[in-house]
C-alpha cells in the first residue's frame, strides 16, 4: 500500500474514506476492534493503516498476523505501522503522512473505565485530528448492525458536509434513512424577552424561534445530496451535547455523527464544559466526528 503525496491531503474532502487508520493496543478486545474496522473497509472498499503506538516484540508482530489471517483482511491492502513516542501526537502525525481520511478508535462507553487510546487521549485527537474520527463503543467479533444513523445538525457550515458524509455512509452500509437534529437554543428566548412582555408575546417569540429553526433544519435537508435515502429533521430543545447524547440513546442510535469541533477555542469554551465533552464523557453509540478539510 503505497504512501500519499501529502499534497494530495489539502483540499480533499470529507469523505469519500480511502484510506482507515486503526490505532490498536494488544488488549483483549483486539480482535474485535480488527474485526469491526475490517468490515468497515470492505464496505467502503478503503486501505487499512494498522498503528501501534508502542514496542514492537516478536510476539507482538506474531499475535497480528494470526488475527489479520484469521479474519482474512488483505495483506495487499493492509500495512502496519510500529512507532514509539506519545501517542495522541504519534497517531496523528502518522494519519497525516499517509493522508488517512477516517481514524478508527475503541471506545467504552463510561468515562472513569477508558484507558491509554480512549478517554482524555480520544478527546485529544477528536479536536487535533485533520481527519474523520470513529469511536467504537463495543466492537464485537460477530457482524453488528449498524442501521440507525443520527446527525447533530449544529448551525455551522460544516454541517453541509457532515450531512452528506452521512448520507455517503448510509449508502454503504445500505441504510433508507438518516435522521438529523437540530439542538434549540433555548436561553435565546430568554434573551429577546423584555420584562414586561405579555404571555402571548413570549409564545409568540417561541414559535417564531421554533419555525426559524426547523426551516434552518430543513434548508440544510434540502441543499444534501440524498439520492433516495429519506432524511428525518427533528428540532430538540435542551442543553446542546448533552440533549443530543439524550436523544439518541432514547432513539437507540446505532451511530451519532457530528461535526469535528472548531479548532480555537474561545474565552467562552475555555470556561464552560464544551457541548462535545458531554458526548465523549458518556457516549451514547458509536460516534463519528467528522473533519471537514478546508476547500
């Protein structure tokens, strides 16, 4: 599997995954982190960068080979990458240098339990990485069924292509239908009230803020590229992260997508819990982060 001109990593777009990056640790879930990444580049036909942050030993390199043949993943499209150094930066720069489009993570779902790539070092690549990032909350060895797809439709424009970074996915896996949410900003209406307003002036104020809402929702439904496969727009009230982790665990999502957080953070950030720190913290489902890369 060759290496990519890095000038090729400028520019490109969301999806499609080419190439999937999988940072491994030689636990005992393993097998099954191997196993899910395995399925998923099959299904979106993509070369698979195996990265081991750590000392490489003879049993080590003994132990992948047996599970790359047993789970017959094609050597020819598969490379394995041993690097010592501190992992979130190790990771990362090795996801650049061969331009890897979506980095693979194994995840459990409480905070307290994650350990070496997950917790604090998976919150550290979600906001540095200049490339899509999936967590997999509990990657199994048996085929799972990922068919519930949930998009947090944030106002921002990267949403655009998160959206249809979805909808890219939902064809791979051949899932009709996407849902995607928009968080209300309540404390907004708060805000535009005077002290004196009447009670059917402030009902007023909150159908209007309702209506604006659900027509940005579905302006951004109408500018995807769905071809056939149905969108579902919910607009949610509630504190945003935490009402849309709430929301999908109700629904049962199979997959929450997101947009990757902005880069610089502001005083306001800083201060306050960020809305993703509320998802990473108590992780619904599996949750992809999607990075948009500057066009």
């Amino acid at each position: 599997m060759e290496q990519f001109d890095l000038s090729k990593l400028k520019g490109r777009p969301a999806f499609p995954f080419e190439t999937i990056a999988v940072a491994i640790s030689f636990s005992p879930r393993l097998e099954a982190l191997l196993s899910e990444s395995k399925r998923i580049s099959d299904k979106l036909q993509a070369n698979l960068l195996l990265i081991h942050v750590g000392e490489k030993t003879p049993e080590k390199e003994t132990r992948l080979d047996k599970l790359i043949s047993k789970l017959g993943i094609d050597e020819n499209k598969c490379r394995i990458n041993w690097m010592d150094g501190e992992p979130v930066d190790t990771i990362l720069k090795l996801c650049k240098l061969n331009v890897v489009d979506l980095l693979i993570l194994g995840a459990l779902s409480k905070e307290k339990l994650l350990k070496f790539y997950l917790g604090s070092i998976a919150r550290k690549i979600s906001r540095k990485a200049k490339c899509s990032v999936l967590l997999l909350t509990n990657p199994t060895e048996e085929a799972s069924r990922i068919k519930r797809f949930m998009v947090c439709a944030e106002e921002n424009p990267k949403t655009i292509h998160t959206v249809n970074t979805a909808l890219y996915l939902a064809k791979k896996f051949n899932v009709g239908e996407i849902s995607i949410v928009k968080e209300a900003h309540v404390p907004g209406l708060a805000m535009t009230m005077a002290e004196d307003s009447t009670a059917p002036e402030a009902n007023r104020m909150r159908r209007n803020l309702a209506e604006a809402d659900e027509q940005e929702l579905h302006s951004v439904a109408e500018k995807c590229d769905k071809d056939g496969i149905t969108i579902i727009e919910k607009v949610i009230k509630g504190k945003p992260g935490y009402t849309v982790s709430k929301y999908a665990r109700e629904k049962k999502a199979d997959l929450l997508i997101l947009n990757s957080p902005d880069t610089q953070l502001g005083l306001f950030d800083r201060i306050f819990t960020h809305d993703m720190e509320y998802i990473l913290a108590d992780l619904p489902c599996n949750l992809l982060i999607v990075h948009s890369r500057p066009h």
